[in-house]
C-alpha cells in the first residue's frame, strides 16, 4: 500500500475538482477494477480557494460493470481536513460515483465552505460508517453525516454521524443521515447500520434521526 497527500495552501486556486483516488477509466486493456487506492490518502486545506468539490473517494466511471472502478479500498484509510481557505462546490467524505469500501472522514476546524458538506459520497456507495466532525469554521450550506445519493436507493451501509462542538458556524441546516438516499444495508435498521447520528455541544439542540 502506498500514501498520497494533497494539500492547497496559501493563495493557490484550483478550478476543478479534488479527488483522494483516481479517475477510472473504460478501455479494456485497464480492466473494470482500475485506478483504486490502497493505502493512505489526506486531504489538507490550509488556505487558498477551491472553485469545484472535494471527494475523499475517487471520481469513478457511471457504467454497469465498472463499480468498482477508482474505489478506495477496504483498509484504506482518507481524511478530508478543512483548516481554512474557501471551498465554493461541496464537500464529500466519499467519491462521485466510485466506492468507499471502508469509511470515511472529514473534518471542519476553518475556513468557509459555500456549499454542503457530507460525510458520504455524491453517488458513491460507502461500504463503513460515514462522519462529519466540524471544530470551528463555516458551512453556508447544510450538513449532513451521510450521501447526497439519489431517492429509493442506498449509499452509507455503516450508518453516518455529525459532531460540532458548537463553534462552528452554518446557515443550512444539519442532518445526521443522507440528502436524497436511504442509509443502512436493505433490511437493516439498526444503530450500526441505519441510524443517523447528531451531536452538538451547544444550546442548540438537535434530534437524533
């Protein structure tokens, strides 16, 4: 297994998007597995700005039989950090269409993110449990522990968690499960599957979902 690190620091402006693995490709010579992570990854923003998203996965290839394409694999193990600078897309602890076979990782102590963030993937199963923990900084979206995902489908098997210690600044709102998806391996519905969790250490007070 290998590591990887990718840190944006000072005034550095990257207009596109952040991925801990790979692309993925569709040419038959790679085979339908290409381009995963095995091993460590982390994502560092100390500063500069980020005009697309963040994903602690891969990006991946939307194509029946390539689902395993730019993965991360099970024992890997990516954080995504958000120290400071300007995040302007959305941040995801998981891939765009690519897997997360364990899980996943971010964390929020500066900076401004103008969208959402989500501990899952944009459309990216993950395999383990997805989390957000958010010390300090800003989110003018909203946040969630789990995917964006799509309706009647499922894309967090290990169920999902926010923590904030209440420093932290956010004008959406914040949802322990997933946006769009269901959360929790079909059938399953219980605390290490299903369940999404909210924790706040503030006035504020928040219901477990």
């Amino acid at each position: 297994s290998d590591s990887a690190d990718i840190t944006i620091d000072n005034d550095a402006v990257i207009t596109g998007n952040i991925y801990a693995s790979g692309q993925g490709y569709t040419q038959k010579d790679y085979g339908k597995g290409n381009a995963y992570l095995d091993g460590e990854a982390n994502i560092t923003v100390n500063g500069g700005t980020i005009k697309g998203n963040i994903y602690g996965g891969g990006e991946g290839v939307n194509k029946a039989g390539f689902e395993k394409s730019a993965r991360v694999c099970k024992n890997s193990k990516v954080t995504v950090e958000i120290k400071g600078g300007l995040i302007e897309g959305y941040v995801y602890g998981g891939g765009k269409v690519a897997e997360v076979e364990g899980s996943t990782n971010v964390i929020i102590s500066g900076g401004t993110i103008k969208g959402n963030v989500y501990g899952g993937g944009e459309a990216g199963l993950t395999h383990g449990r997805a989390a957000v923990h958010m010390a300090n900084g800003t989110v003018n979206g909203s946040i969630y522990g789990g995917a964006l995902g799509k309706v009647g489908d499922r894309f967090v098997y290990g169920g999902s968690t926010v923590n904030s210690d209440g420093r932290s600044g956010f004008a959406g709102n914040v949802y322990g499960g997933s946006e769009l998806s269901n959360d929790g391996k079909s059938g399953e519905q219980d605390e290490k599957s299903a369940s999404g969790l909210v924790f706040v250490k503030s006035d504020r007070r928040y219901c477990q979902r």
